[in-house]
C-alpha cells in the first residue's frame, strides 16, 4: 500500500489491494481514486479507468488491474430521498439525487421505514447504488429499474442525464455501456406503509435463504432463457468441486464460494470446468478484472 496523495482536483489517490473491496475478498493492487464530486470524476477519466461499486458481482486477477479504480464517495455516497413537490402525487414520488456509491442494502431498509415501495424486491443484493443500476440488478420480486426515474451518467465527453426510457434495459442489463459512470440517480417511488412494504420484502428474503454465507461474488451465470443456472449446474452434478480454496456452493450450484484463501485463477478454473461439463451456453454473469479471453 502506498501513501496516499491528491490529484489535482482534490481526489484522494492511493495504491490498494482490491481485495478489500470484493465480497469475493479476491483482487490484487491498483491506484484507488476517491472521487467526491464531478470535477474529481471527470479528472479521474482522464486516463483509462474502471469504475468500482460495491465489488459484489468481480473477480479480480490476484496480479491487480493496470488502469485506475475509481470510487465514489462524499457527495456521491450521499443520499437525499426529499420528494420533489413539482415531481410527486398523493401516490407517487421522485426523490431528490441519490449518489452512485450509497450502498443499497441501507436504501432498501430506508426506504421501506418511510413506506416507500418499489425498491423491495432487491433486498439483499450488496451492491452500491451505481453498481446496480448499471446491471440493473434483481430477484424474481423486482429489480432497480422498477424504482427509477432519472439517471446521470458521466463518460469522458461529459455528463448527461436519461429517463429510463431512454435506455433498451432489461434482465440484468441496463443498456448503459460499460464505462459510463452512473453518477446520481433519482428514484420514483410509490407511496405505501412500512408494514406493506416489509412484508413484500420478507418474501424476497426468503428466496435467499438457500444461498450461501460465505464471500462470494454472486451468481456466476446468468439464467439461460429463464432456467436456473444453478439447477442446470447441479444437475451436472457439480456442487462442491473444489479447485484450491474456491468451491462450488453445496447450498446453490450458481454460486462459488472462497473457503479461504482462494485465488482468481480458482475461480476461473471451476468456471472452466461448469461450462465444460454443462451442456448449455451460459453467458457470465460477474466480471473478470481483467478480461480473459
Ligand atoms: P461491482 O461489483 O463493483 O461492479 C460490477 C460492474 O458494475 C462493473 O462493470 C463495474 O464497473 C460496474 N459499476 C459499478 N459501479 C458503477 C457505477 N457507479 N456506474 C457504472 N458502472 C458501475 N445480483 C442480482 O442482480 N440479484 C441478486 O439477487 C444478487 N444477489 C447477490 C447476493 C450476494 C451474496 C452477492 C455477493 C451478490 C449478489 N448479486 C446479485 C450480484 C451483485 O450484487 C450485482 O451484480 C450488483 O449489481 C453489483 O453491483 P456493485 O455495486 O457491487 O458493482
Ligand atoms: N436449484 C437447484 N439447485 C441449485 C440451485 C437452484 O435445483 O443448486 C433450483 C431451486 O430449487 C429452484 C430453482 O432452481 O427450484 C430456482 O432457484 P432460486 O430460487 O435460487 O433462483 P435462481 O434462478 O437460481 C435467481 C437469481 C439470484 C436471485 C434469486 C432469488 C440469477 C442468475 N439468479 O437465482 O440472483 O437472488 O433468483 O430471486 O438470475 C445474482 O444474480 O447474483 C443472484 C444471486
């Protein structure tokens, strides 16, 4: 780790492990830059970049990544969830900006205290608020775009803000390009009571209680054509396979857990050995830092 300095424009700037960053708790050492507001951002793309959320759906190479991290933080950590009185009906509102590094578990619990529906069905999911969007992140109870109304996006070009309408989103897939940084959104949110909202989200929950608890990045695959992943994996008869410390979760095949110590080529290896032994093309559901070919 090296000593921290500042850019030019006042972001923090410091070489990490990424580990610490990951659920996987996998990830060898970039320069992190702590953004805190647009000029930072937009410094920070200078050159060529990855932009981390809450490093729940990454697998990074134990050797680290060559480009700049950037982090969101401060003002675009922050949340205002005021409803907009030019925005919001007796049944509907739109909040203030939301920025992309909240992390969205506290929203969720938040959001469901106020009596605020439309989030609930992510319930669970460890990402940031930036991070999500950009995969639109979900469960069979909802996902991100059910609560959205306006999204600012940063590219090196510039920023710009989109309805979701403007986007060709869908299952785990926003239609923002990889890159584009999902700076701050604003949420449109239905009017409800804690109580119905909670309720909702308790039966959201419940479908998690077959995952595991160990570090994990998620769900490996995506689900092809609507059947689980995971059930075609453990019909292959895999739960369990163990390469070095990663292991194919014995409570959900989609799933590869690091029993402690496992590396990113652990996990690329049992990847291998699903798609060899599953008859069905998969596509990949987390990332690989970086790409393998
Ligand atoms: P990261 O993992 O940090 O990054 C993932 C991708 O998003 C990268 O390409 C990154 O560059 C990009 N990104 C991150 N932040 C931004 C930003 N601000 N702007 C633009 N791009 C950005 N997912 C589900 O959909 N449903 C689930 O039920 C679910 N359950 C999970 C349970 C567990 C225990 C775990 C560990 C993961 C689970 N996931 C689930 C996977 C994961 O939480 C999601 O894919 C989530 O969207 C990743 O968000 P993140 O902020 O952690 O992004
Ligand atoms: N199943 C098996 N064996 C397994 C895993 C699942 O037989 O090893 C069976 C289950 O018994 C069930 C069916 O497959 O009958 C569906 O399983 P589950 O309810 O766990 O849902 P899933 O489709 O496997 C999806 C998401 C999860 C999300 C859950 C709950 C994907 C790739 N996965 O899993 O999202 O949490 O639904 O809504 O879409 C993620 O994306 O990272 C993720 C964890």
């Amino acid at each position: 780790m090296s000593a921290a300095t500042l850019s030019r424009n006042g972001a923090r700037v410091e070489r990490q492990p990424l580990a610490r960053y990951t659920t996987l708790g996998v990830g060898g050492p970039a320069e992190v830059w702590f953004v805190a507001d647009h000029a930072q951002l937009a410094e920070a793309m200078e050159t060529p970049y990855r932009i981390l959320g809450g490093g729940s759906n990454l697998v990074i190479a134990d050797e680290g990544v060559s480009e700049r991290v950037i982090r969101l933080t401060g003002p675009l950590a922050e949340r205002d969830l005021e409803p907009d009185p030019a925005l919001s009906t007796s049944e509907e509102i739109v909040t203030g900006w939301v920025g992309g590094g909240v992390p969205l578990p506290g929203l969720v619990r938040t959001l469901q205290k106020l009596g605020l529906s439309n989030l609930e069905g992510t319930v669970g999911i460890p990402a940031q608020v930036g991070g999500a969007v950009w995969m639109n992140a979900g469960t069979r109870y909802g996902e991100m775009f059910d609560g959205l109304h306006a999204i600012e996006i940063v590219t090196p070009e510039g920023v710009r803000q989109v309805s979701p309408t403007d986007l060709n989103w869908g299952y785990r897939n926003s239609g923002i390009p990889r890159g584009h940084v999902v700076s701050r959104v604003r949420l449109k949110l239905r009017r409800s009571t804690p109580e119905a909202v909670l309720a909702k989200m308790d039966f959201a929950d419940q479908a998690r209680k077959g995952q595991p608890k160990m570090k994990t990045p998620g769900c490996a695959f995506k689900n092809p054509g609507g059947v689980s992943a995971g059930k075609l994996i453990d019909e292959a008869g895999l739960k369990g396979t163990r390469i070095g410390g990663a292991m194919i979760a014995p409570e959900h095949a989609n799933f590869i857990v690091n029993l402690g110590g496992a590396t990113a080529t652990d996990v690329h290896g049992l990847l291998t050995v699903i798609r060899q032994r599953v008859g069905v093309p998969m596509e990949l559901e987390y990332e690989l830092w970086p790409e393998q070919p």
